[in-house]
C-alpha cells in the first residue's frame, strides 16, 4: 500500500465566503508522486504536469488535483462528500500503484476541448439555468471539463449529441 492515510481541511473559499459549497485539502501521510502517471492513464487526466508532479482529472462532478502529497478538491456540498471521494482515490491511487506492472503510464492530459467549438453549439441566451452568468462563461467551464452537455437544460438533442461526441473523440485521440 503506497498511500496509508491523510488529513482533511474543509474551508468556504476566502474570496466569497457567502459561498454554499467547501472545499478540501487533504495532505497525504505518504509521497505518491510515483503513482501520478499511472493514477493519470487510469482515471483520464486532462491535465498533467511532471515538475512538480501533479494530475487532474473530473470524478463526482469535481474538479480534482493529485499532487505529490496532497489532494485538492473543489465546490463539495460538505463534509462527508470530501471524505467519500478521498476514500476512492485513496483505493485508486493505491490500486494504480499496486497494478503499475499492467498499466502504461501517461506523462500528459488528454486533449482539451476548444471553447470555441463549444460555444458555437450552446444556445447563447445567457439563461443562467446552468449556475453560469454567461454562455460564454459555461463553455469555459465545459471546455476545463468542469461542466457537461447535461448541464445546460436549454441545450437542444443535437447539439448535446455533438458536445457529447466531439468531447469523447477528445479522450481517444490522447
């Protein structure tokens, strides 16, 4: 077992604390700098840096960075979610590390989606249904892989069919 444990800190961001949602840090009892690359080809990082290392990749609807030794997480409904998505990449990260035989390791993210290429595909009426002030702002958050087609209810059955498609031709071509 490469990583042991770690030690939670939930906090409402300083910039606006009238906020709804924490975020967390969680700083790891052991480095897993080792496992990033595996951890990366195995949960489809869209951004991965070497020096110093750290991955990040989308899981529960979060944005999440790995780093050497801690773990950032961001707009969690509270406490408890912290703790059961740190409970599944702990068993991730462990199981990328104990498998790295049988898995090649990645040392770059995937593709990333053009926010021009979305935004011609949203309604652009600036609805505000999504929890984004702006289409343009919504396209930003799609192309960081921070929002999905799903997330724009006004969003018509074709279009959402082609974001989908254009978005999972991303991940296979990484």
């Amino acid at each position: 077992m490469l990583l042991t444990g770690y030690c939670k800190h939930i906090f409402r961001p300083e910039c606006n604390p009238r906020f709804q949602s924490v975020h967390c840090v969680a700083e790891l009892e052991d480095d897993v700098s080792e496992a990033l690359p595996y951890l990366n080809a195995v949960l489809g990082g869209f951004e991965y840096i070497v020096d110093p290392p750290s991955v990040t990749f989308k899981a529960y609807g979060k944005l999440i960075t790995v780093y050497g030794t801690r773990i950032a997480i961001n707009a969690l409904n509270d406490e408890a979610e912290a703790e059961t998505i740190l409970r599944w990449l702990k068993k991730e990260i462990n199981e990328a590390w104990e498998n790295r035989e049988r898995i090649e390791p990645r040392f770059q993210g995937q593709s990333t989606p053009q926010f021009l290429e979305i935004l011609k595909l949203l309604p652009r009426t600036n609805c505000g249904v999504c929890g984004e002030p702006t289409c343009t702002v919504f396209a930003l958050r799609m192309s960081e892989r921070a929002k999905d087609p799903e997330d724009c209810p006004p969003l018509d059955a074709g279009n959402s069919a082609r974001l989908t498609e254009y978005l999972s031709r991303l991940e296979v071509e990484s």
